[in-house]
C-alpha cells in the first residue's frame, strides 16, 4: 500500500506532527509514505496512493483555504477507491478544529475515514506543542497503518 501525509505548517509544529506519524505508519508496516507540505504539493503527488492522510493548524475553527482547495482538487480526480485519516494541532480544549473540516470534505467526496480524528495540542499560536504529544502521533501512526492493512 502506497501512502501520503499532506499537511500545512505556519510554525513548525503540524510539520513535527506530521513526521512522528509517518515514523508511526512506517513501523506499523506501511513503508511508501510520501510526506507532502501544501507548499510544495500538487494534485498528482495524490494518485496512485491509496492512503491519504491530511492534517492541518487550526484557524479561525477550521481549515486554511489553499489546504481545502488542493484537497478538494485532488479528490475529485484522484479521490475514488481511497482510504483516509484526518488530524490537526489546536489548542488545549477547543472543540472544534480544522479536523473536523476535514472530515466533512471527505465525507462528501465519499472517501472513508478509517480511525477517529486526532487532535495535537500547541501551548501558543507558535507552539511549542504539549510535551508527550510526538510521542502520540506515533502511536496514531501506527493505528491508522493497522486499520488501512486489515480493511
Ligand atoms: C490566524 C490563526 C488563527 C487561529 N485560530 C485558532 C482557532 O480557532 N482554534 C485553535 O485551537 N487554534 C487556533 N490557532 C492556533 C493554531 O492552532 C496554532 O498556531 C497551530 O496549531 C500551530 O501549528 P503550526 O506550528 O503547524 O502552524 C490559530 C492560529 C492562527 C495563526
């Protein structure tokens, strides 16, 4: 099975996410995962990659747009037959966070989500994150690598 980690980062610390939880996958058995940053990620980095897992800060409650946009550009050429799983950073106690954006889109683009959002908690606007939460996105790594290699 052939991964991607797409994410965005203002500050760094959704990048040191993102990368904990491809070290998570690859150790849970999923050894081709491209990790894409939305500045240097276009439509095609998506295809032929079954396993699409996006992550993004926070804002404003939601999703950055240029994110959305990509994103929504990619499934509607790239997105049939795929599997997904969502996360974000936001701060401590939100309830509301640009995962759950994140799992609207896909829903609508009938694209399943195999593991519950997950949610990374940051100190400030600039970090850092709470300590121990690297750590999680590991073993969230290694949770979505289990459900994507046994559906
Ligand atoms: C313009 C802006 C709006 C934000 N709005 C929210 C918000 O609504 N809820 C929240 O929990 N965090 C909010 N944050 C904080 C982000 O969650 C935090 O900056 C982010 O997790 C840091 O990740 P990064 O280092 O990858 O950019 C906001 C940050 C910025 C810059």
């Amino acid at each position: 099975m052939k991964a991607i980690v797409f994410y965005e980062s203002k500050h760094g610390n959704t990048e040191a996410i993102a990368e904990a939880i491809v070290r998570g996958m690859k150790d849970g058995g999923i050894e081709d995962v491209l990790l894409m940053k939305l500045k240097t990620a276009d439509e095609e980095d998506f295809k032929d990659r079954q396993l699409w897992v996006v992550g993004s800060p926070t804002h404003w409650g939601s999703t950055g747009f240029r994110l959305k946009t990509l994103l929504v550009n990619a499934l509607k050429y790239e997105g049939e037959g795929k599997k997904a799983a969502v996360f974000d950073t936001r701060y401590q106690d939100m309830n509301r966070g640009s995962a759950d954006k994140l799992v609207r889109i896909m829903a609508k683009w009938n694209v399943p989500v195999i593991t519950e959002p997950e949610h990374f908690t940051v100190q400030t606007i600039r970090g850092p994150l709470v300590e121990g939460e690297e750590k999680r996105a590991e073993e969230y790594g290694r949770k979505i690598a289990k459900a994507a290699l046994s559906a």
